[in-house]
C-alpha cells in the first residue's frame, strides 16, 4: 500500500509535467488543426534555457532560492514563448491554406531544426545540475518503508494547479480567449466578425509554448538534468496524453496527462522499466480502438 | 517582448505595393531584434560538464552577434528577392514553344535516368563510393515506392514505416544466422511477416483517419524499435546482430577461391563484383516494386485506393470494402519495406536498433511527399536529391540534421505539394458530359 502511495504521488507529479505540454498540442490542434511536432523540442528548448539562466543567476551570486526560480521561470517562459511564435511564423503560417499533409512535414522539419539546433549550440551531452530544491516530508512510515512528499514535488504540482487556473480563466473570461474559442470553431466566420485571426492563432502558439516552457524547468527541477533529444520521447507522450483525454479539449489535455504519468510510473513498478513507453503506447492504440474521440472529446461528424 | 512582435504581424503580411527601403530595413531591424533575443542564451551562453561534473560556462558573444547579423543580412535579401519575384500565387505564363519542349523533357527522363542507372555500374566500376551511394539512393527509392502505396495511393498517412523495414531486416538476419537460411529463401519470408505486421498496424488503425492514423503509426514504430531493444534473447538488444550472411548468386557465393562465381565464370575475382551485384539486386527489387505498383493501380484493389484517398465517405457510400482495401495497402506497403530491410541486412553484415528511428521513418515519407504523393517518377527524383543531399552535406556531420530539417521546412513552403504535383486519379472521365435539361429538372446538370 505504502509502495503504491508512493508511486501514486510520482505518477502524479509527472503527470503534471506531461499535462502542460498536452495543452500545448491540444490547443493547436483545436484551432489549426495540425499536431505541432516541434512541440515536444519547445519543451526541450524550455528546459534548456531554464538550465542556462539558472547558471547565470547563481554564478552572479544570488542566492535567495524563491527569487531564482521566479527569474529563471519567467525567463524561459518568455523566451521560449519567442521560439513558439517564430516557429508558427517561419513554418506554419505560410502553409496554413495549404493541402492537410504540408504542415505537419514542415512541423517534422521543425522539430528536427530545433534538436539539432539545441545540439550544435550546447553539446550532444546530458547537461546534470545539482538538485536545486531539497528537502521534504515524509508522509507515512510502515514496515521501513517511507513515502515521502518531496519539497520539488510540491512545487511541480503547485506550479501546474496555479498555472492551470491562470489559463482556465484566461480561455474562459478574456478577449484573448474568447478570439481563441471562435476561431476553433470557425476561423473565417470569426475574421468576419473581426477577429485577428492570424494574431489569435500565433498567440496559441505563444501561450502552448510558455506552457512548455514551464514543463521544461519542472523537468529540470524534478530530474536534474537536460539533455537535446528529450523532447522527442516526452512530446509523443504529451501527444498521446492529449488525445487520450480527448483532443481539443484542455480539462482532458490534463486528465490525459495524469493518466499517462501514472500508467507509466505504475508500470515502471510493478512490470518492467524497459517496456514503460511500450505501455504508454499501447495505451494510446487501444484506447483510440475503443474510443477514438477520447475521454472528454466530442464525437466528430464528418460529412462529405 | 512577444507583445511588441506579434502586433507588427499584420503589417508584415499585407505587403505594399511598393515597399520602401524604410520598410525593408524595419522588417530586418525586428527580425534580428526576435534572433538576438532567440539566440542570446541558446549561441551567447556555452555550457559544458565540468571536469568535476558540475556545469560551468562560458560565453560566445562573437557568434551571438554573427548569428545576428546574419539574420539581419537574410531578412533583407528574402525581402528583396520577395519583391523581385512578385507576390506570391502570381501566375506565370510559359511560352508554348518552352511548355512543349518541357512536356517532351518530362516524358524522356525516365527512359534516360532508368537506362543510366543500368549504366552506373559500367561507368563507375572503379569508384566504390559512387556504387555504395548509388545503392544507398536505390534503397531509398525503393522505400519510397513502398511507402507511396500507403501514403500516395491509398493517402493513409504512415509514420512508423520504419517498423516494416526492421521487420524484414531482423527476420532475415535472424533466420539466416540461426537456422542457415538463405537470402533468396529469406527474402520472400522477410516479405511475408513484414506484410504480417502490416496487417496487424491495419486492424487498430481502421476507424482512425487523418492525424490521428499518423500519431498510432508512429507509436507502432516506436513500439517495434523499443521491442529490438529490449527483447535482448532474441534480437541481441541494443548490440544488434552481426555476421549475416551476404547474398549469393543464386546459391553460387560471391568469394574468392574454386567455389566462387568468379571461378566458376572463369574471370579474376574482385570484391567489386559483389557491390555491382548489390546494385543490380536493389534496382530489380525497386523495379518490381514499382512495376507491382503500376499495375496494382490498373486493378480494381489500386482504383479503390484512390478512390480512398479521395474521400473515404464517398468511397463506402460507392460499395467499396474500407476494411480489405486499407488492410491490403498496409500490406502491400509493409511488404516492399520488408524486401528493402532484408536487402539492406544482407548490404550491412550488421543490423542494429539504431538504423531503425523516426528520423528514417520521416526521411522516406519526406522523399514521398516531396515527390509528389502518387508519382513514382517524382518519389525516385525526390531520394536522389535527399540522399544526394544528405551525402553532400557528410562533411559537416553535427550540422547535417540540422540541414536536414531546414530543407525540409524550406521545400514544404517552397512546393507544399512535392517536386512533381501529381495527384489526379488514374482513371476519370474524359468528356464532361452533359446532361439535357428534359432530364433534370433545374436545368443543367
């Protein structure tokens, strides 16, 4: 029981991680309608700049924890917010009109040009840093076993509900949400009422990569190390956190997201290691056989 | 800072008539301010695991300011060049004379590229390097052709097509180390399973179409290469397997000594005989991939594909059979993948999960779609410029991806629709014809 408490709250917290890079997916798949594969590289890129500002703030000799996480939080969300848009401008708002397959190979293309940007610019080496927030509690001790709640862990999961509510309110109350909910509804209609279309859509861009961003420096905290090919594996499974939880939609993008990190820390525990992504991709073949709009998608007509 | 970009957008798109210089250079002026900020910490900063292990950095600001200025640099000339070749959709008339002379062009090249490719062998008999690339190149088209059946023909969008080929390639490798099969047995085998597991990728993937298809073949890929690995009993793990056997002539083996084909035709041996008949066996299996393919569309399996790929709705509605006619494309396609990956183990002598990763997946499906999604002559143009490309560019290993995937954003805006837009059906009608209005009752039908 204790085993499985624990497993329970590293499922959780890397569920979070994978939640924010869903929403990322999901919201431009709702509203473009293209998975954004270079996503999964934004998170990476989030990471990697977390990583970078982070040096920097303590090589000049702050010290105060809270005020560096602020800083190096807001950095990299703003920054790789900036790599989100300049993605959407060079290689996807040209291709918008264009025939379903051309952006989604520009988006393959992307991805490849990011990692291997990150590649050539910072070394093929896993990049370690020393654990930055320590400590915790431990929640229950039975038989020598302990489940601990650590201080990271909180502060993923705080981080993610915090966020998650930023975002909620602003789809549900804004200006700026209220354009993002027309144009997945109707892009031309919404431009004839006089919606910026292509400023919505790129701000999708920026806020799904901010997002990112922010599951990249939890990343960081949470495992302690970056590394350039990290976005591939951690963006297929963010992709099919979304379209398990439904794609288009954001509550699901985060239920997909629990879902996938407790399949796959469970897995991890009680079967085999190697075959944890198996697991997770199995999942998401099975669960498309037998619900293939999700669990809080809705069903899609398609007409002649 | 993203606010101040994002609401210069809109002027960027509207272009003027006749922009000025002052334009030019605030379009620049903002593009290298958006790369300063993009490159500041990713090109300004260098970080490096330390000797002892804890990350120290240091700082690049000469290739920050390069970057740049390039940036700077580029934006202006992409501008002047936009301005030069007019607005975007303009249409260009070619003079008559010039089309038919391109129409004759278009016909003729593939007689010629077909019958230089039976020549590459004679002509470049001492140059190795050219024969091995000119069998790396062949592969590729042969993939390729493999993968158009799904994705040109049919238009189900594959992205572990990469999971076929290993398929075939174990199956051979396995076969022929652990039980001494040889590769003409094996190649049919390699062959069978491949098609196999395609059928087994088809079943799940019916119900799902468009994106969704995309994302569950790409796991499946996934799931294969992550099975070799860890499936260390059967498949050697991520050590791979070595030593497979090399093809023979026909059960004669290509050696030196009395048992050789070379002995046997009374001629000197040469290790260059097996590489020429390497080549020769990639271009006979690309070419029945091909010839399998040009006929299979006459047929009525290959009218339903793309009839498929057209609309599926439409198609059903027509009584065609979704289920057998996806299936047997993802069979068919999964085949020739299989018969590239035995040939490519039997080329290697080696086979590891390496050589099996998305990034082949998504080479060959650019290869398909940068031919033109349908064309057979665009999809083998499309792997000689990619390969061709690709080695080009060997020099600058760490850089070589990254080309890679320029390249590939690059070509999608260039020509979203491939190099050879080729999608019209095979067969249609010839005459529209017109239906009298006694026959409908709104007029013109």
């Amino acid at each position: 029981m204790d085993y499985f408490a624990q497993q329970l709250i590293n499922g959780i917290v890397l569920g979070s991680i994978y939640g924010l890079i869903a929403i990322g997916y999901t919201m431009v798949y709702g509203i473009v309608g293209m998975i954004n594969f270079a996503h999964g590289d934004i998170f990476m890129i989030g990471g990697f700049i977390a990583l970078i500002s982070f040096l920097i703030l303590v090589s000049i000799g702050l010290t105060v924890v809270p005020v560096i996480l602020l800083i190096v939080l807001l950095v990299s969300m703003a920054i790789t917010a900036l790599y989100g848009w300049t993605v959407e401008r060079i290689a996807y708002r040209p291709l918008r009109h264009s025939f379903r397959l051309a952006p989604m190979l520009s988006a393959i293309g992307m991805s490849f040009v990011l990692s291997n940007y990150s590649q050539v610019a910072q070394g093929a080496r896993v990049k370690p840093v020393p654990p930055i927030i320590t400590g915790g509690y431990t929640l229950l001790e039975q038989n020598g076993f302990v489940v601990r709640l650590s201080n990271v862990q909180i502060i993923v999961v705080v981080t993610t509900i915090v966020l998650l509510a930023i975002f909620t309110w602003l789809v549900a109350r804004t200006r700026l949400g209220r354009d993002m909910r027309a144009c997945e509804q109707d892009q031309t209609m919404a431009a004839l009422l006089g919606v910026d279309v292509d400023r919505t859509i790129s701000m999708t861009f920026v806020i799904g990569a901010a997002l990112a961003a922010v599951a990249g420096m939890m990343y960081l905290l949470y495992y302690g190390l970056v590394d350039f090919y990290m976005g591939f594996v951690a963006g297929i499974k963010a992709f099919t956190a979304a379209v398990l939880g439904g794609i288009g939609s954001l509550p699901g993008a985060m239920l997909g997201g629990l879902a996938i990190g407790l399949i796959e820390t469970l897995w991890s525990a009680y079967f085999s290691v190697e075959y944890k992504d198996v697991a997770a991709f199995s999942i998401l073949i099975i669960v498309l056989i037998f619900l293939p709009t999700g669990l809080l998608g809705r069903p899609e007509v398609e007409k002649v | 800072m993203g606010d101040g970009v994002t609401t210069a957008a809109p002027a960027l798109t509207q272009i003027p008539r006749a922009p000025g210089i002052a334009f030019i250079l605030k379009k620049a002026l903002i593009s290298a301010l958006v790369a300063l900020v993009l490159f500041s910490l990713m090109i300004g900063i260098r970080t490096e695991a330390g000797p002892t292990g804890q990350l120290i950095y240091w700082t690049r600001f000469g290739d920050l300011a390069a970057m740049v200025a390039a940036v700077f640099g580029g934006s202006i000339i992409v501008e002047l060049l936009r301005q030069w070749w007019g607005p975007v959709g303009t249409i260009r008339i070619i003079p008559p004379r010039l089309q038919s002379t391109l129409a004759v062009a278009r016909r003729g090249i593939a007689p010629v590229l077909l019958i230089f490719t039976f020549l590459v062998p004679v002509i470049f008999y001492d140059q190795r390097y050219i024969l091995d690339l000119g069998i790396l190149v062949l592969t590729y088209v042969m993939l390729g052709w493999g993968l158009n059946v799904v994705v040109g023909l049919a238009g189900l969008l594959d992205l572990g097509y990469v999971a076929f080929y290993a398929v075939g390639a174990y199956s051979y490798a396995l076969l022929a180390t652990n039980f001494g099969l040889s590769f003409w047995v094996c190649l049919p085998l390699a062959g069978i399973l491949a098609a196999f597991w395609g059928m087994m990728l088809g079943f799940p993937v019916l119900r799902l179409r468009g994106d969704y298809l995309a994302i569950v073949t790409l796991a499946f890929g996934e799931i294969i290469r992550l099975v070799i690995i860890n499936w260390q009993s059967l498949t050697g793990g991520p050590n791979g397997v070595s030593g497979i056997p090399r093809p023979t002539f026909f059960g004669i083996p290509l050696v030196p000594g009395p048992d050789g084909l070379a002995a046997k035709l009374g001629i000197e041996f040469s290790p260059t005989h097996r590489i020429v008949f390497l080549f020769y066996l990639i271009l006979g299996l690309a070419l029945l991939t091909n010839w399998v393919t040009i006929r299979l569309r006459r047929l009525p399996i290959g009218r339903a594909w793309e009839a498929l790929r057209e609309d599926e709705v439409a198609c059903r509605a027509l009584g065609i059979n979704i289920t057998t006619t996806k299936l047997t494309a993802f069979a068919t396609g999964a085949m020739f993948g299989g018969f590239a990956g035995a040939f490519f183990a039997t080329r290697q002598g080696f086979i590891s999960p390496e050589s099996f990763t998305f990034q082949e997946s998504a080479l060959v499906l650019a290869i398909v779609v940068l031919g033109g999604m349908g064309s057979q002559l665009g999809v083998a143009l499309a792997a000689l410029t990619m390969i061709g490309g690709f080695e080009l560019f060997r020099g600058l290993e760490q850089y070589r991806m990254l080309v890679f995937g320029v390249a590939m954003v690059l070509l999608m805006i260039w020509r979203p629709r491939g190099l050879i837009g080729h999608r019209a059906p095979t067969v249609f009608l010839r005459h529209s014809q017109a239906i009298s209005s006694d026959l409908v009752k709104e007029g013109h039908g």
